[in-house]
C-alpha cells in the first residue's frame, strides 16, 4: 500500500501518477474516510477505555451512589456521541472497510525515469548486446526442433492434465537441471557478486544469494499482502481452503518476514529461490499454443531481496546486472526494456524487462523481468528493519527473474540449433551436462 501520510500532502500528484499507470483512484473519498477516521475514532476511543475503566473498577466493589451516577453520565456522552456521529459505532467497520479497499486500490508511485505511456507499445528499449545470429538455413521454432525426438509431449500431458501442461523429456530435463546448477554456482558466489556490484558502479555490500525451496501454497492472508495476488487471472485456488498455488516463487518469498522487524545489520537479505509455478493463463488462449512459452505449471529461478530504503534501487539495478550477465555467460542476444507507467504493474514503482532474440519466431520475447516496489509491499506485509538507533521503518523489496526454463530452454533450443536438427549445449552448461556439447 501507498503511505497514507504521502496521499495526504500529495493528492493531486498521486491521482495524476495513478493515472500514468492506468488507474482511476477516487482520492477525494478516500481522503474524507481518513478525516472521518482521524477526527472521531480518538473521541469514541477515549469514551469506551473510560466506560471500561469504570466497569473493572466496581467488578468485585459495590459503587457509590455518585459513582453510579457517573457512569449513567458516560453511558449518555457515549450515546449522544455516536448519534451526533450518524451511528457511527455501528458503521465503523463499513467505514475502515471502505477506507482499506480505496488505500489499496491506489498503486504504487513510478520513479521519475520511468518513461509514461499507455500501453507496452511506449516502453523503450534500453539497449541491445549482441547480434542475432545468421543461419545458413530457415531456423526452426523451438516446438519443432523438439518432434523428432520427442523431447515435449503435450498431447499426452493434456489427456492427464488437460492443456497448456507438457512433459519434458530427455535432454531437456537435463539441461533445464544444468541451467538449475549453473545459476546456482553463479549467484553463490561472492566473488561474482562483487564483480557485478563493481562493473556498475553500484554502493552495495557484495552478499551472495541464499537458495530458497519455498512452499508451493500460500494462504489467502500471506498472498493478499503480498498485493500480487491476481485471483481472476493467474492464480489458483485450493476449493475446499484458504490456499493458494504460487504463481513464482518470489510470492511465498517476499512474506517470510510478514509483521517481523529485522535487524539493519542483516539487510541486504538476498534469496534465490526455486518453485514450481502455476498460472491460469486467463485470456492467453490461442496465444503460443504450439510451444512451451505460455504452460499452466512452469519451474522458475526467481530473486528476492529486502533491502534498507537507501539501497532499493541499487538492488534493483544489480538483479537487472545479474540477469544480463547470465544471459550473457549463456550467449543470448538480449535487449533491455524499460516498460512504462501503464506497463511495470500496480505495486512497482519501476519495471525492467530482459528479452531475448528467437531466431524461429524472428523477434525478441521477454524472459526475465524485474520489480522494485519501494516500501509499497512491505507496508502491506509489515516488514520493518530496526536501524541501529533503534528507529523502525519499512524495508524496501525487490524481485526478479534469474532463469525461467520454458523459456530459456526455448531460447537456447532456438540459438543453437545446427542444420541438421541438432542443438549445442552452451559452454557454460557443458560442466553440468557430463561434459557433452550437443544434444
């Protein structure tokens, strides 16, 4: 959620920002709940703490007359109080619940240099590394490379399943296991950290990331809070519970530390975590039906870091250094996409896409996106840090694909194919593929 204090002496900035990024938020109202929130709760509050005191006080003592007396007084100013209010004691829920559902409806602010615009057509390519390859011959859709050794097999996945689930076979089973240990090598490893952390200039401690199995379930509390959940959408629900499948696995991540203070002293906390995700893929029908780009049940590599305020968009800056290095170190060609207001999404104040050159398809396709959301998320969690002056305030979260194997295999499939339908393995996957340079 947004800082209602910032709402407060920034209205018409954040309707205009809000606006930026596709949202109609009535500030007005929300505003008028909170000043009817402010200015009478304090009153009635203090009426029923002294109407409690009074009633504890004569629990096991007979009152005085005059005592009696003031507590028929109370009774009347708690009376006259909430009709002079408009029967506010018994609106108040109705009221906090109408104020909670327009706070949250308000998104997150965008940075100054995201670029405004209204649609993913406005956001700018940030810059380019390498060059597509040249084929001697009509390159291949990763889906067909795939048939001749039956490497994907959708058909019978979807007589088990239903569609949009695969099996994945064979050497792509292998390889999305070798991508597993060398992402993991890479960002467990301080020295790689540090390089990165200096190549671009950034002020960060060079803390490697901790591997992460999180829960493939959330309850409905922990997800809410999380404001990603996307009910209609993407997300799954269990019928018969309050829980949820993860759609990524920073959505069981970013709340390990929900209502929890943290030390400054432990920040930056950086996690990379592995889950296998599922989404509804709602309104994509008809989309990239042939391959694996858009399943049902996926296996992610995903960055989540929580971070003091002064260092969020550092953090945000090394994911994206992250991601390119390992898009690199593969030898994808890739640009960088700085996505717009109407695109980075309700809780992020600034979004950066990576997307990679399929040479089957003659375009660029996004595989790795990355999220910094400023204290937005952490107020809804409330996770705090506790500086060493003892002073406690929210901590800033970021998240960000490191490898999503859908679609990096399909990428991969797609840049190292070879004439005669075969595709090599990239040398930086070769020492978790038994050495083989070819499949």
């Amino acid at each position: 959620m947004l800082d209602i204090q910032f709402i407060r002496d920034n209205p018409e900035l954040v309707v205009e920002k809000s606006r930026q990024k596709g949202y109609v938020v009535d500030i007005e109202e929300l505003l008028a709940l909170d000043r009817e929130l402010r200015e009478r709760l304090p009153k009635l509050d203090e009426l029923y703490h002294q109407r409690n005191e009074w009633a504890a006080k004569f629990k096991s003592q007979k009152p005085t007359s005059e005592e009696i007396e003031a507590g028929k007084k109370l009774k009347e100013n708690i009376k006259d109080a909430t009709e002079r209010y408009g029967q506010y004691e018994r609106n108040i829920d109705t009221v906090k619940k109408r104020f909670d559902q327009l706070l949250k409806s308000v998104p997150n602010m965008p940075i100054d240099d995201v670029p405004v615009g209204t649609s993913e057509e406005q956001n700018v390519v940030a810059k380019t590394v390498g060059e597509p390859k040249k084929f001697d011959f009509g390159p291949k859709n990763h889906w067909e490379l795939t048939v001749a050794e039956a490497l994907i097999d959708k058909q019978r996945a979807a007589k088990v399943a239903g569609s949009r689930f695969t099996y994945l076979k064979g050497d792509l089973v292998l390889m999305q296991f070798a991508l597993v240990q060398f992402a993991l090598q890479t960002l467990t490893d301080t020295v790689v950290v540090e390089k990165l952390i200096k190549d671009n200039q950034l002020n960060l401690v060079p803390k490697p990331f901790t591997p992460v199995l999180p829960p493939a379930l959330v309850n409905t509390k922990a997800y809410m809070a999380t404001t990603r959940l996307d009910a209609e959408n993407v997300t799954y629900k269990l019928a018969d519970d309050e829980l949820w499948l993860n759609a990524s696995a920073e959505h069981s991540l970013c709340n390990m530390y929900m209502d929890e203070i943290v030390s400054e002293s432990e920040l930056p906390i950086r996690y990379l975590g592995y889950a296998t995700s599922f989404r509804r893929e709602a309104g994509t029908y008809g989309k990239d039906t042939e391959g694996t780009i858009r399943m049902h049940q996926f296996d992610k590599l995903e960055m989540e870091v929580f971070s003091t305020p002064e260092t969020g968009l550092e953090e945000h800056k090394l994911l994206i250094a992250v991601q390119e290095h390992l898009m690199e170190s593969l030898g994808l060609p890739y640009q960088v996409l700085q996505k717009c207001t109407a695109d980075i999404g309700k809780p992020n104040a600034r979004g950066v896409d990576i997307e990679v050159y399929f040479p089957g398809q003659s375009k660029y396709r996004e595989t790795h996106t990355a999220d910094y959301m400023t204290d937005y998320q952490a107020r809804s969690l409330q996770t705090r840090l506790r500086r060493t002056d003892n002073r406690v305030e929210l901590v800033h979260t970021n998240d960000a694909t490191a490898l999503a194997f859908p679609r990096l295999i399909a990428a991969i499939l797609e840049n190292y194919q070879t004439k005669d339908g075969h595709v090599v393995i990239p040398e930086a996957l070769r020492p978790f593929m038994a050495g083989r340079s070819i499949i």
